[in-house]
C-alpha cells in the first residue's frame, strides 16, 4: 500500500480570490513504513502573497521571485503522488487549492481525486476526539509527537509531522517483524524459517532491570497507545 502524507503552502485562503499555491511538501508511506522518499518543491504564485499567510509560513514574495511555476512542476509532483493514496490534514483546503492550479492548465486532470484516493486525518481525529482541538499541534502534544522545530509552517515538515501523528492515530506500523524479513526468507505458513535455538548448557542470561526512569517513560508509552487506541492490553495486565 502506497500512501502519500501531503502539505501545502499558500498565499492566502480563498481560491475564490486567486490565491496560489506556493510550497508542496510529500512524503512516502510503503506500507505504513515511511521510504524516505520526498517531493519538495516551491512555487511562483504570480501574484503577492498576503501579510497573514506569510506571518504563518515565513515565505516572502522576493524568495518566490526565482522559483518555477506550478505549470513547470505539474508533471513531476503528478508523478510523485499518482496512483497513490493521499494523506492530508483538512483535505478539502488543500485538494481545493491543488485543482485550482490544475484548472489552469487545459492538458491536464481537473481533479486530484481523479487519480488518488484521499484521507483527511482531521476528520478522523474529530471522530476519534469529538470536542477536542484536533489542529497538527494538537495532535502532536496528545500523541507525544516532537514537533520542536515547528516555529513557521513548512509544507516539507508539516507532512513528516502529520505521517508519526496518522500512523499514531490509526495503530502504529503494520509489521512489527524486528528482522524485516521479506516473504521470500520465509516459510509457506509466513513464519520465519531460519530459526536459531540457544544451547540449552549456555551460561545465564544476565538480568537488567529497568530503572525508574525507564518505567516512567514504558508507562507514558502504553497511554499513549491506550489513548490512540481505546485499550492497551500490555497496560491492562501490569494494572
């Protein structure tokens, strides 16, 4: 499963009023695994950006002045994401911005959705956490996301933000194979098949208990997988 955790940039918040793109930032999900592939890429909007929109991303129209236009990238960020499942906050904010820019282009699709499915984590975290604030920040502090370089929004480090916090969310990794061996070293049943037993004449394993410390944080660790996830059985059978 490809996903795409996807975040934008722009010059104001109305694409009724024209208002462009200015900054995508992507990355790669592979089955719930981020790859370390990226798409990062700024824009010249061909238009001023507005004082409140640069107060919260810190991008200035001179910095913009050298940048390629959308109708210059178009074809590698389509690249980048299709086929893909696009993993945005608030969704329709960015979709909507994304089809603006692609309605000037005549060759090319109306529609992101025409060629990526889409989540919008902020409506699953309003399912999830009804009456709560369920900003990017929000998410970070409840799901003990580190998200301390955060001064300025920047589309880059909002979508690797925003992929700990879904994968968080929505139960952590798939395969928790610390081995990540792939099918081809395993057995028809999907069981390892090179198991290595101890020798049963070995010298005893030395004991290292956690100090409290450790504890504190394995405990601060299950509430945060019980919050995530409604129970934590690990939790329940040290209660």
């Amino acid at each position: 499963m490809r996903q795409i955790v996807l975040d934008t940039e722009t010059t104001g918040l109305e694409t009724s009023q024209d208002h462009r793109i200015i900054e995508i930032g992507c990355v790669e999900l592979v089955n719930r695994k981020l790859t370390g592939k990226h798409y990062h890429q700024y824009i010249n909007p061909q238009r001023k950006v507005d004082e409140g929109a640069m107060q919260v991303h810190g991008i200035t129209d001179e910095f913009l002045e050298d940048k390629p236009l959308f109708a210059n990238v178009v074809d590698e960020f389509l690249a980048f994401v299709g086929d893909a499942e696009l993993v945005i906050h608030n969704a329709p904010f960015d979709v909507g911005f994304i089809d603006h820019e692609l309605s000037k282009l005549p060759k090319h699709p109306k529609s992101i959705a025409g060629l990526c499915s889409i989540i919008d984590t902020l409506a699953v975290a309003r399912n999830k956490h009804p009456g709560q604030r369920n900003n990017l920040d929000a998410l970070c502090k409840r799901y003990t996301v580190d998200n301390s370089q955060r001064d300025l929004h920047g589309a880059l480090l909002d979508a690797e933000i925003l992929a700990d916090v879904y994968l968080i969310m929505t139960g952590g990794q798939v395969n928790l194979n610390i081995n990540d061996q792939s099918s081809a070293d395993k057995g028809s049943s999907g069981a390892s098949s090179g198991v290595r037993r101890l020798s049963a004449d070995r010298s005893p394993l030395k004991v290292i208990k956690a100090n409290d410390s450790e504890l504190s944080s394995h405990q601060q660790k299950l509430d945060t997988i019980k919050d995530a996830s409604g129970q934590c059985v690990w939790q329940d059978t040290t209660q």
